[in-house]
C-alpha cells in the first residue's frame, strides 16, 4: 500500500532563503518518510492573512507547519490549543494539525537557541552573565526564556517598540522576578556593560537591511550572538568578529529547532549530527547560488 505523504511547511515573509526545506527533506530521507515542507511566503502570495493560510493547510491535509515573522504572535489566537511552554514565551513557531483539523501551537525556538548557545559558546557564558538582548517580537521572546533557563544574571531588554519590550518585561518579571530583567537606556552604555549582546530582530536579515546593535560599544570581550542566519554572518556578527568578540550565528538555532519541530511533526527523533551537516551543506549550495547571481 502507498503510503500517504507527510506535508508540512513554513509561513512567514521574505523566507525564500530559508534552508528548512533541505533540512527537513533529508530528515525525511534519513527516516523513510514520504514528506515534503513547502514554503509558504506572504511577500509572494495574494492571500496574507495567516487564518485563510491556516485553513489552506488544512484543508491540503498537511501534518503542521513552522510559523516565522511577522506571525509568530498573531497565529496564537486562531490555534485549537497553545502548549504551556509556548503559552509561557507568548509566541508560536511551530503548528501541527491533527487528521480532524485541529490545531496545536508550540515553541521550538526556546530549545533550538539554549542548545546552539550552549554548543557554541559553552553554558558558562550565560551563566551569571548580564546580557543585552535586542528584539521583544517572537523571537526575542524565545530567546529570553531561553536565557533564563541558561542561568543568566540579568537580561537588560531593548525594543523599537516601548509597548512590546514592556509587555516582554512583564512576563518575565511574573515568572522570574524583577532584579533579573528590565528595559534598557542608552543602549551603547549597556551593552558596554554588559557580557554578551543578541540580536533577535530581523534586522540584518537579508531584505531587511543594517545592523539595530551600536557597533562602537562592542569589545573583545564580549560574545555575541544573532537568530539570523540569511546571510550567515550578520554585519553584527562581521562587526563582533572584527573585534575580538566570540560569535555565535543564527545558523545552530536553526537546526535545534528545526530538530524539536520534526519530532513533533512525525513522532520521529532525528539526527543532531545529520542534521547540521544537511545545513552546512545547504549553506554552501545556498551562498555559492548568491554569489553566482551577483
């Protein structure tokens, strides 16, 4: 009997250079599963809005889908169920959908960072760290709770958006406390103070130009780190490197994530190692296909 392909996908804009697909399509390979992962990106599509999307996937029979900006906190309220830890962070990135239609949200981000952070620059860092985390949006959300769970000493949040970064503190102060989290003031002046700096905007991002992080206050030793990883190397982590600091790229959260969202989506458990090196390999064949068209 054929068996019945397992599709899941991403929504989200400007996601074109994702390498979800290539990581997904070689779990697929490496688990005997039929699957396919589709992007789905609002920038190329008429239909924008993430609910008619949403009933579009169902309707496709699709096993669940990742969900990236700018919808990460929109797409809460139309799921069946939010899962506690996702409900906690206050963002979704992955949705699966059962065989009768209904929807649950979960949060793979929170894991897929603390696990690249502690691969790539040791637990050590963030434990007792103060950290300057830059973005309140989905991402940054994760990434705080992430932070958290890593021990760090204080996390001194900024946002271009007041309400956002307050409503982020709020949460944070509710579950953990308020020595260990406020906003920040002169941007420049925290992070000269503090140990380690994270971007968690989408600025840097290829479509989204620049860099949110006061290049002028970086030093050697710091570490810093970025969610982004299209380009690989940000130019905040091009400036972080140029002076001294350790770096630890958008690329490792991809694939912890990507990793947590698999097993959820199949019930399968993946290969960690395979699984960087279908990214490294994607990576490469993405990057020399920029270049060539430059």
């Amino acid at each position: 009997m054929t068996r019945a392909r397992v599709l899941v996908g991403l929504i989200g804009a400007n996601i074109m250079g994702s390498l979800s697909p290539a990581l997904h399509a070689d779990a697929f390979a490496a688990a005997g599963i039929d699957g396919y992962y589709h992007l789905l990106d609002i920038d190329r599509l008429a239909e924008r809005r993430p609910q008619r999307l949403l009933d579009a996937l169902k309707v496709a029979g699709f096993a669940g889908t990742n969900v990236t900006f700018p919808f990460k906190q929109e797409i809460m309220p139309l799921l069946d169920r939010i899962d506690a830890e996702a409900a906690e962070i206050g963002a979704v990135n992955t949705v699966t959908i059962a065989s009768d239609g209904s929807t649950t949200g979960y949060n793979t981000d929170r894991i897929g960072f603390r696990r690249s952070l502690e691969e790539g620059l040791g637990r050590a860092s963030a434990e007792g760290a103060t950290v300057v985390l830059i973005g309140a949006g989905g991402a940054g959300c994760a990434v705080a709770f992430a932070l958290m769970d890593l021990g760090v000493k204080t996390i001194v949040l900024h946002d271009r958006e007041p309400g956002r970064a307050g409503a982020l503190i709020d949460s944070m102060v509710a579950r953990y406390g308020r020595i260990r989290c406020r906003l920040a003031g002169d941007l420049a002046s925290e992070i000269a103070a503090a140990d380690g700096v994270i971007n968690a905007t989408p600025q840097g991002m290829h479509g989204f130009p620049g860099n949110p992080v006061p290049i002028a206050a970086l030093r050697a030793t710091h570490w810093a780190a970025d969610v982004i990883y299209t380009p690989i190397e940000t130019e905040f982590i091009k400036a972080a490197v140029a002076k001294g600091a350790r770096t630890l790229t958008g690329g490792g959260m991809c694939v912890h994530q990507a990793v947590a969202a698999f097993r959820l989506f199949t019930g399968v458990e993946p290969d960690m190692a395979r699984m960087h090196q279908a990214f490294a390999t994607a990576l490469a064949a993405r990057d020399r296909a920029r270049a060539a068209s430059t």
